[in-house]
C-alpha cells in the first residue's frame, strides 16, 4: 500500500514538472511579464500590494501553501540561502511568496509561517489573491503547475526571476540549484535551468 502511494506520488510531480517546463518556456519567448501578473494581492498584514509597485527591483517568485511539510520548507530554505548569497555579493532582490490556496493560505496563515520560519525581512513578501482565478492565472503565466490531490496540493519547487524592467531574467526547475551570480548578472536574455 504505501509503495503505491509512493509510485502515485511520483508519478504526479513528474507530471507537474513536465507542464511547469512546458510553461516556462512559452514565458520564456513571451519577454516581459511583471505587467501581465494579476495586479492587486495581500499581504501577511492583510494590506494590499500591487505587483506592478515591484518594478525597478530585481523579484525572485515562488509559490507555496503555508501548510505544505515537504517541498515548501526545502524552498524556503533555498530561498534563505539564496538571500543570504545575494548579500554576500552585494545584491538586492525582493522575495516573493504566493499562495496557492486563497483559502487557506490568507494573510493570517502566511503571518505566522513567516514568524515560525524566521522570514521577517521587509524584502519578503507573502501574498494570499483573492480567488482561486487569480492564482490559476499567476500560476499559469509563471510556468507553476500544480493541482489539488485529496488534502494536498501537487506542486515542484520552481523559482522564477524577473529583472527591474519586469521581463523574465531566469526560472529554475526542480533539482536545479539556485544561482546567486546568475540572478545578481545583468541579464542580457532570459533563461530556463532545469525542468
């Protein structure tokens, strides 16, 4: 029963890699993107954030649900890491965090996922949408597959970069390690590491 479960779950992110790639690549040839993102979110403070306010700034995006055990904390953590470089290279970037549950993952969950994970730098944001459309429409415009399966949600651990003029700069697929020089590089083109 349980190596059925496994198999199961194997075969489902394989598949989520699969369409996240697919995606990435179709963003990829498409140039900017910042301005094609739904616009208005909320924050962990229940404020509202605009998306477009992010250009000039240099956006690292992911998405996650602030109960996920497994892939979402290893992202986080790359994402820590990844900051942590950026620093040392003397880097700016804003993180971004989106949700994608807007039930559950509302600006009172992201609140307390960001103090029980330590992510309290002003260049953190952890944004809930207002309906299930509006994270469909992020997910699908950023290469980020997922779907519901029983009380999960099916997802890899895909980043996305976009540079200050809001145009795609790089996407890393699953398994691939997230490059500090890279993302800090002026980006002369857009690029997609991974699947």
């Amino acid at each position: 029963m349980r190596l059925g479960l496994s198999l199961r779950w194997l075969a489902l992110t394989s598949l989520v890699a699969a369409g996240a790639a697919a995606a990435a690549a179709a963003m990829a040839a498409s140039g900017a993107v910042l301005g094609q993102l739904p616009a208005e979110w909320r924050d962990d403070l229940g404020h509202s954030v605009r998306l477009d306010s992010l250009r000039g700034e240099r956006v690292i995006f992911t998405m996650a649900y602030a109960s996920c055990h497994r892939i979402c904390p290893a992202t986080m953590q790359h994402l820590q890491q990844l900051q942590q470089q950026l620093d040392a290279l003397g880097s700016r970037a804003r993180f971004v965090i989106v949700g994608y549950d807007p039930d559950a993952d509302d600006p009172q969950a992201w609140h307390q996922f960001r103090i029980r994970r330590q992510l309290t730098r002003a260049n953190w944001l952890f944004l809930s949408a207002r309906n299930a459309q509006q994270v469909h429409a992020f997910a699908a415009r950023l290469g980020f597959d997922y779907w519901k399966y029983d009380e999960h949600v099916i997802h890899d651990g895909r980043v996305v970069v976009v540079d200050p003029q809001g145009r795609l700069q790089l996407s890393f697929g699953p398994g691939t390690e997230l490059d500090a020089a890279a993302i800090a590089a002026d980006p002369s083109g857009s690029e997609t590491r991974g699947s």
